[in-house]
C-alpha cells in the first residue's frame, strides 16, 4: 500500500474541505487503496483502473487519445476504466499542447506505459502462481493462466506488481493486434460537455476566495503610473487594489516570453461581477508607450520592405527570370489575427509560504510551473499545477501570463485569488497571429515551374519571443522548396510593438495561402488545369531533399491531392456562378488537400462544400480525428471570411465576437473528410487541415467569376 504523502494528504484535506475542486484526480482513494503502476496509471483494490490524460485537453482529444493507448497495451476494456487529466508532473515528458505534437511525440511513450504496467503485472501473477510468465497472458484487466483455470484481476495484483522494478523495454502489440487502437470512441468528457455539467477553470470556488480584474492601458505595453480608486470603492464587494508591474526596476520585461505579463492595477473583490464593475470604474493615470502601432500603415511599410531583402533564408540555382513561358508577380496581404477561445483567460491560485497550488486550464503545464517559480522565488518541487479542461485556446494558451499575475495576487493578499480576463482584455491583450506581405515572383516552362522568388516582410515574433534568430514566418519552406530548381526566399524584417506569439498553424497560415495561390496563378497563366499542375509539380520521386537534415515524402502529398479531386467530383460540371479550387500542404507532420466548392451571385459569396483528404498517418481514434479536421477548417473558414485584427494609435480595435466575427451555423459549408490509409506512426493533426481552406476557397472564387483574392479576409 502506498504512504500518504504530505503533498497528497494537503490535496486531500483540500478536497474534504472545499466540495467542489477542479482538476484534482481522485486523491482520497489513491492515496489510501490505489497502486501507482506509472505516473499515469492506478489500480485500486477496489478493482478501480484510472488513466490519466498526460497533455493539456483544450477540445482536440487528447484526453481521449492518449489514454487510449495506454489501454490498448495495459489491455484493459475501454469502458471499465476510469480517465482523469493528469496535473503536472516534473516525471513525464512532453505535458504540453501546442504544435500538433501531444499525440505524435507520445505515442511510444504511452503505449510503453501501458505495455510496462502490464509486463509488471503478469510478473507479479508468475511469482504468486509459482508460473513462468511466458505461461500468462492478460484478458481485459486479468492476468490468465494459458494451460489453468487461474484468473487473477489487475486489483488483485497491484500492490505487488507496484513494488517490481519497471522494464526498460517492455513488448509492445504489433498494429495487426490493436483492438483499440484505430476504433472510434467518444471523447471522455462528451456527456457532461452535452449536458451543461462539464467544469471548467472558471467554476471554481475555493474558501475566502478573492476575484480579481486587472485593469491594463488599452495601448498595449504601457505602464501604469498612478490611479484613483474613489469612485470604484463605491462598488459593493470591492474589497482592494494592487499595482501589478511588468517590468523590474531596471527597465527589462520579467518574463520574456510574456510581454503582457502582469502590467496594470488589479481590482481585487468578493465575486466577479464586482471585479468587473470596480475595474470598469477605476481611473487610472498610464505611462504611454513611445511609439504607437497602427495596422495599416505597418501594412504600408511591409509593402514598402518588399522592394529590398535583409535576409536570404534559402537560394537553390539562379531565381533569375530567363526567358519564361508565362509568369506572375504577385502581392498577398495577411492580417494579424486574434484567438478568442470562447473561455477567456483565468486562473485560481492559493499561494502559501513556502508553496504554491495552481488551478490552471494551460496548454503548457511545464512553462506555467517554471514562471511561477521564478516570480514567485520558491522551487518548483514546491508548486502544484492542476490542468484544468480548456474552453479553447488555439495558442493563447501557451503563455502564463494569465497564471502569473494570480499568483502574485494570491501571494499579496494571502488568500485564493481567481483572476479573469474580460473578454475585451482577452482580445486586446493576446499574442497574434503575424501579419505579412508577401510576394511571389514565378515563372513556368514546360507547363512545370522553373523559377519561384517569395518574398516575405512582417513584424517577426522572435522580437517578443526568445527564438533562434531566424524569421519564423517563413521558416518552414518544405514545400516548394526543393520541387522548383531555380528558388529563392528572402525575409524583410519590420520592426513594431504588437505582440505576437502562437496561433493554429501560425507560420503555414500565412505561407500556405501565399503558396498555393500563386501555384494556382500559375497554372491559369500556364493554361493548365490546377489538378494537372499541382501533379506535375510534386512530380513522381517519392522523397525530396528539401533540407540537409529533412527529406519530403512528396508521394504522400501526391497521394492526398488526387484523393481530394476524386471525392470532390473535380472536373464535373457546375451551375454558373460556381467554382472550384484546390490547394495543398505538408503542415506540422500531416499532408493535406482540400478542395473548396463555392457560389458567387451577386457579390455575395457561399462556400458550399470543402472536401479534405489527409495523410496524418495512423488515426488513433477516427471520430476524433474527423471532429478535429471539421474544427480546423471552420476555424480556417472564419479566418478567410472574417479574421482581422486591426490596431490604430496602438489600440487594438476589435473587442468581442461582435467586431471580430465567427462562423455562424448558416456559413458551414458540407464537409467531407477522408484520410489516407497508413501504416506511419501517428502525425500531426489539430492543425494541418487549417492552412489549405483559404486558398482553396479563394481558387474557387477565381475559378467562378476570374477574380483573384490575393488579401484576407476575402472582399468580393
């Protein structure tokens, strides 16, 4: 039997003392009957199994998926089981969501949780039935005797299986064998999200809870230098005030990787509605920022940083022009965009002494733990990080921002703080999505493109975030490099203030619209039908060099953009005023193609299907995987249609879903999803079907009316 340890036994007193506490598994009975096989994995003697979701769930079905095959290796049926979202654990790698990534870089290691758990527990059966454990197997939570009639559960042998050390390099099922693996399930929290009862970071309540609001300069960076709280204080529930600050005295930004960190003058109040008033009230003198963004005229001044290069990324033979067949020279404008989750930021923290609990709805677990060590002073061994379900994040949810200003209050008040974000704080203050211009210079010989010069001017995220150096925005040139021989991308950098950061796709969003356009272009100028070009160009070499250190499957790709043409009926007859457009990527492990069908009378625009064929390799579970597909190109859709963040005298404009608009259900377009079968590992998939729907649409919109859309969101 395990011993209550001391961090175990304060989240069990927690949990006897507050009813109603998100995010924290079932502690009383782990701790005093269950037998941890692994970090994510308990067996009580109450024949109890849970599974702990390790990654952050924030609506993309990993606290489905991952659970999912640690069941397929511990064997063990689905439905007896238990799953509840891990907190954050200093023992397991990659506890992050963010880059398409949590299923991808944790496929071996759940399966060979589940596969240790059970190797350990038919050890434990061979030592109490005096066998060999290659006399055993195991049947949906039991441990048999091939050649007996012995049949021992799981809960029988925990305890002891608890105490063996855990294999290094435990057997694994071959795919052949998966019983689960590749069957749809419904996500775990389905029937509470369907019913109203599903909780979330902002229904928490914890005892002698402060709510805060901070109150930030609505230009963007700016301090705050005094404020007058007389008319605030005349608000029932206000109880006080405190001036949070993100820089040190010495004038640098305490986290760099959160420029909006904790600058401005918290409310703090005994319910949120008071928070709210009391910040709506409180008059507040700002020191302005120096210099004051304005959208357009950054827009003006990327255009402008077209004409001259500061960085060659990339040069393959001589870009040059030499006696084309057909060319064009095109300018596309991206806008920076906005995340809005429909949670917006929040987080609870009780801050003690020596001691920090978080409960957090975070994408990143290990970042929220390592900022609130440091403003905070104590270890990390002294910080507690509950992962609350997400509302949404999309990227927003990556940073701590949100985390470390509720310690910090919690810290000076002594007491539960819950800071929440208002939605126009949410808006205002986020990471966004880079705005670009962009131009391509192209030419085609043969009916194949021979030369490709792209060139890129934004305002670069690694001015906020700590990178490499490189200009993210177009570093992930896998395609058309190396399927073009003479290429050339270069990068213009234009300084400004706005903060940007993580969105769904945030690089391919831009790259892929600018890409498949222009091929699109090119095909029309070329007088080649768009499928027929987009086949030629990928051509038939199954791997292409396109890095030292990375080589394109462009079979893969090929093989994603004839599935989508075939199922879309690409080639059929359509009424007049209707059209289609293709386009296609390699986005953050997946391949993807769509084909956009749309009706254009009367310059009013309808998307009327997107048919999506995707190579993301094995499916874990297909009715996720469909649902995650659906949700990246309505998410893609909005932004093609309505995504704009615009920022005049520094101030971000948009401010709820009224000024920065979603699709409602009557914009939703049929959506017909198809993967390709693989035998590949698992892929990259919550964002690769995102980047193709914008081009695709706006290929369509050519094809029906002969206009080109080469800036977003679409005008017509």
């Amino acid at each position: 039997m395990s011993e209550l340890k001391r961090r175990d036994f304060l989240k069990l007193c927690a949990v006897t003392s507050m009813g109603l506490v998100i995010g924290i598994p079932a502690i009383g009975r782990s701790a005093s009957s269950d037998s941890e096989l692994h970090p994510l994995i308990r067996v009580g003697t109450d024949g109890r199994i849970t599974i702990y979701a390790q990654n952050p769930e924030m609506g993309q079905g990993v606290k489905t998926a991952l659970p999912m095959m640690v069941a397929e290796e511990l064997d063990v049926d689905w439905a007896s089981i238990e799953i509840e979202q891990a907190d954050w654990d200093s023992r397991l790698e990659n506890q992050f969501s963010g880059g398409s990534l949590s299923v991808r870089l944790n496929y071996n290691a759940m399966r060979q949780a589940g596969a240790s758990a059970r190797a350990m527990l038919l050890a434990a059966a061979a030592n109490q039935l005096k066998r060999s454990v290659a006399e055993l197997d195991t049947e949906s939570g039991h441990v048999i005797d091939r050649s007996g009639n012995a049949r021992l559960s799981y809960a029988m042998l925990a305890e002891a299986a608890a105490a063996l050390p855990v294999p290094d390099k435990p057997q694994l099922k071959e795919a052949k064998d998966f019983a689960l693996i590749g069957k749809s399930v419904a996500d775990v929290d389905l029937e509470q999200i369907n019913t109203g009862q599903q909780h979330y970071s902002l229904d928490l309540k914890l005892p002698d809870m402060l709510y805060a609001v901070v109150k930030r300069c609505p230009h963007g960076d700016g301090q705050p230098e005094s404020f007058d709280a007389t008319t605030a204080k005349t608000v029932p529930g206000v109880a006080d005030f405190h001036v949070l600050r993100n820089i040190d005295h010495g004038g640098r930004i305490i986290l760099p990787n959160c420029p909006n960190f904790v600058s401005g003058v918290a409310v703090l109040a005994t319910s949120t509605w008071a928070a709210l008033e009391g910040a709506r009230k409180l008059d507040v003198k700002w020191q302005m920022p120096g210099s004051r963004d304005d959208s357009n005229e950054l827009m003006q001044r990327f255009e402008r940083a077209l004409n001259a290069a500061d960085e060659t990324v990339r040069s393959d033979g001589n870009a040059a022009f030499i006696n084309p067949e057909h060319s064009i020279d095109a300018t596309y404008r991206l806008p920076f965009l906005a995340h809005m989750p429909m949670e917006p930021m929040n987080c609870t923290a009780h801050v003690q002494t020596d001691r920090a609990e978080v409960w957090a709805p975070t994408q990143n677990p290990p970042m929220a733990a390592e900022a609130v060590a440091k403003v905070l002073g104590i270890p990390q061994e002294s910080i507690t990080i509950h992962v609350v379900r997400s509302g949404g994040a999309f990227g927003r949810r990556y940073y701590a921002d949100f985390v470390t200003d509720t310690v910090l209050l919690s810290k000076r008040f002594g007491r539960p703080v819950k800071t929440v974000w208002p939605r126009e704080d949410d808006v205002r203050h986020g990471y966004f999505r880079p705005s670009s211009a962009q131009r391509v210079r192209a030419a085609t010989t043969d009916g194949k493109i021979s030369h490709w010069h792209q060139r890129v001017a934004s305002h670069p995220r690694q001015i906020y975030l700590e990178r490499d150096g490189s200009p993210a925005e177009i570093a992930n040139y896998e395609f058309p490099a190396g399927f073009v021989p003479n290429l050339l991308f270069d990068y213009s950098a234009v300084p400004a203030r706005i903060p940007l950061g993580q969105w769904r796709g945030t690089e391919h969003s831009s790259n892929v619209f600018v890409v498949s356009s222009a091929i699109d272009e090119l095909a029309h100028a070329a007088g080649v039908d768009p499928l027929e070009f987009w086949l030629g160009l990928v051509g038939d070499e199954q791997f292409v060099q396109v890095r030292e250190d990375f080589r394109f499957d462009a079979s893969r790709l090929k093989k994603v953009i004839a599935l989508a043409a075939s199922k879309s009926g690409w080639g059929k007859p359509l009424p007049e005023g209707a059209g289609r457009g293709i386009a296609a990527c390699y986005a953050q492990g997946a391949w993807v193609a769509e084909v956009a069908e749309v009706t254009v009378k009367e310059d009013r625009l309808t998307v009327d299907r997107i048919t999506c064929a995707i190579d993301c390799g094995l499916v874990i579970n297909p009715q996720g995987a469909v649902n995650q597909v659906e949700g990246g190109i309505v998410d893609g859709l909005s932004a093609a249609l309505y995504g704009r963040i615009t920022v005049t005298d520094g101030i971000v404009q948009e401010t709820n879903f009224n000024n920065y608009r979603f699709c409602r259900m009557k914009d939703i377009p049929v959506i017909d999803v198809h993967f390709a079968a693989s035998s590949d590992s698992p892929r990259g998939l919550g964002e690769g079907p995102l980047p193709p729907v914008a081009p695709a649409v706006t290929n369509a919109i050519f094809a029906a009316t002969g206009k080109r859309v080469r800036e977003l969101p679409i005008r017509i």
